[in-house]
C-alpha cells in the first residue's frame, strides 16, 4: 500500500480514460499530460494505461510500505527520496518504509509518479481515474491509502531518460472546429495574432484565458464535445475543456487542441502565456 502522509494541493490517481461512457455524460477523465506518462510508463515497462499519481502544484508526502520501483516525469518539482534529490526519468528503487516527498514547483503544473505494475485501486466504469462522483473521492486526504503490486525484482531495459521538456512551449495546434467557420475576420486575426494568458478558472475540467475576441450572437443547440474543444462564449471569452470536461456544450466550438496541445496546455499555470496556431 501507498499512504498519503500529507495529500498536496490536488493528488489523484489516474490512467488513460475512461472511454464509452460518453453518451451518458460521463467525462474522459484520465491524465492531462498523456506525454509526460507514456514515458513513465515506459521507463517502467508499464502497460500504456497503467494508473499514475497526477501531482497538481503542491505535491503530497507519500509512504510505501512495500517494494517497487517508482519513476517521476512532467513538471519539475524538487522532489526527494528519504531526503535524497531524485530527478524525472530515471528509475529508482522503493523499500518498504521509504518517504518520497515534493517541494518547490521549478517548472510546469502537474508532476506524475508511477510505479512499476501501476496502482490498482478498484476500476469503476472500467477506468481507476478520480472523477467524484463517479468515484468516491476526487483528490487525495491525509490519511488515505492507495494500493499497488509488490515487485522486489526488476530490470529495467532503460532506466533513465533524457527528455526534451517541452514545459516551456506556449504554442498550441489546433484544427477547425464544427463552428469554426462562422467566426469573422476580426475574430479570426485576434485569435491567431493575440497572445492570451490562462486565467485563475483552470482545472482538469476547463481552462480559461484573461483576454477575450469579438462578441458575438449566435447560437446553436446543445452538441458533443472532447477535451481540447475550444468553445467561444457571446462575450467573446474562450473556454478550453480539458479531460473532465461535459460532454456537451451549447457554445460554438471554434477550434480543436491537438493531444500535444493538450498536454502543453495541461502544464501551464496563472499568467502563463498561450497563443494557437492552426495547422
């Protein structure tokens, strides 16, 4: 078992989604920064949607008390093993009792830690991503626990990467979305020169930006949308949904973020700038 000594800002367990559930309003949910956790998981030769810790911000302090074998990628957080440094992308080996905890974010928003085999809390709707209330709880409390496979022996084929971080991109690629040619010239040169920079409203379901575009009236009925679907509000303001995003919305969905820019995007924070480019 993993137990949460200190639980973080937002700690929870996610793997790659919870898919054909849609219909029934049910978000994707999974990790933010699919990127940064097929590299975990490969460094651990993990399954593809083998579950990891996503670590939002302000990281946790966790115990393990069984032996395995841990890797950290995404945003860099001075983290420590038994009070020993360990870095992203590079395999380290866990004894029972040992303590790894989180200290300053250096870069980028969200940190991931898997372990090797995955952790196994109970599937719901066939996925062990957090979403309340689909599952009991949506974060991480002091005091809970959180279970994984014992592995004493294990010899990783790589056991280190060095990863071109792209935690410092601020270009987001987008294609056309189902609205997207009912938007103006003027609105068409402000999204694509502007340069907008994310808002306090950001979260795993949503982001949002300070600046705004064109106002604009029209309206439309109620349709499906993914996470990456950039919806355009009548005020002008732009609403980026994000992996527990609705699965439908009744504003126009002007553009689409491609699963790179989703992950480029899942890694930014207040002020951080942005700017999309079509491709």
């Amino acid at each position: 078992m993993l137990k949460v000594l200190k639980a973080g800002f937002y700690t929870t367990v996610q793997d790659s989604g919870r898919f054909l559930y849609r219909n029934k309003g049910v978000p994707v949910s999974g990790v933010m920064d699919e990127m940064s956790v097929f590299k975990v998981n490969s460094l651990l030769e993990n399954e593809k949607s083998a579950a990891v810790l996503e670590i939002t911000m302000t990281g946790p302090t966790l115990l393990f008390e069984e032996e395995t074998y841990i890797v950290l990628g995404g945003a860099q957080m001075l983290a420590t093993l038994n009070n020993l440094p360990i870095q992203n992308y590079k395999v380290y080996q866990i004894e029972a009792g040992d303590i790894v905890s989180f200290g300053k974010l250096v870069k980028g928003f969200r940190c991931y830690l898997g372990v090797k085999g995955g952790f196994t809390p109970k599937k719901i709707l066939e996925s062990r991503s957090y979403y309340k209330p689909i599952t009991e709880s949506n974060r991480f409390i002091d005091g809970d626990v959180v279970p994984y496979q014992y592995q004493q022996i294990f010899q990783p084929k790589i056991s280190e990467l060095k990863v071109d971080s792209f935690l410092e991109d601020t270009i987001l690629q987008v294609s056309k979305g189902p609205e997207f040619e009912l938007l103006t010239d003027k609105q068409l040169e402000e999204l694509f020169s502007k340069t907008f920079t994310v808002a306090h409203e950001n979260n795993r379901m949503a982001y949002q930006v300070h600046e705004t575009i064109a106002p604009h009236n029209l309206s439309m009925l109620t349709s499906a949308t993914l996470p990456g679907t950039v919806q355009l509000t009548p005020s002008g303001k732009l609403i980026i949904l994000m992996k527990d995003g609705q699965t439908t919305g009744g504003y126009p969905r002007i553009m689409q973020l491609s699963n790179k820019a989703i992950c480029i995007l899942a890694q930014k924070r207040v002020g951080n700038p942005i700017s999309f480019k079509l491709v």
